[in-house]
C-alpha cells in the first residue's frame, strides 16, 4: 500500500479506513488515544499521527 500525504481533500485518514475495516483496530485506537490524553500529551500530538489522508 502507498501512503500518500495530501490536503483533506478525501476526508479519509488512514486510521479512520483501518477503524471501519480491521476488526478490533477502533477498540485499539481508543485505547491509544486514552493513553496519549494520561501520559499528558497535548491534542495536537494524536491530530498529527492522524494527519495521513488518501
């Protein structure tokens, strides 16, 4: 698979495609988000890693 880097342009981020399509990767996503918002990361940081769109 390529991964490209474009404008949201498509709307779809590649975590979002994973969450719809690979079975326990949503409850896997939501356990990462909870642990970057504990370890007292800023918001900004799980928007960035949630930045690659196709």
């Amino acid at each position: 698979m390529k991964i490209t880097y474009l404008k949201q342009s498509t709307g779809d981020t590649l975590v979002a495609r994973a969450c719809a399509t690979i079975d326990g990767f949503n409850a896997l996503y939501k356990r990462f988000e909870k642990r970057m918002e504990t370890s007292g990361r800023e918001s900004s940081t799980l928007q960035n890693y949630n930045r690659v769109y196709f």
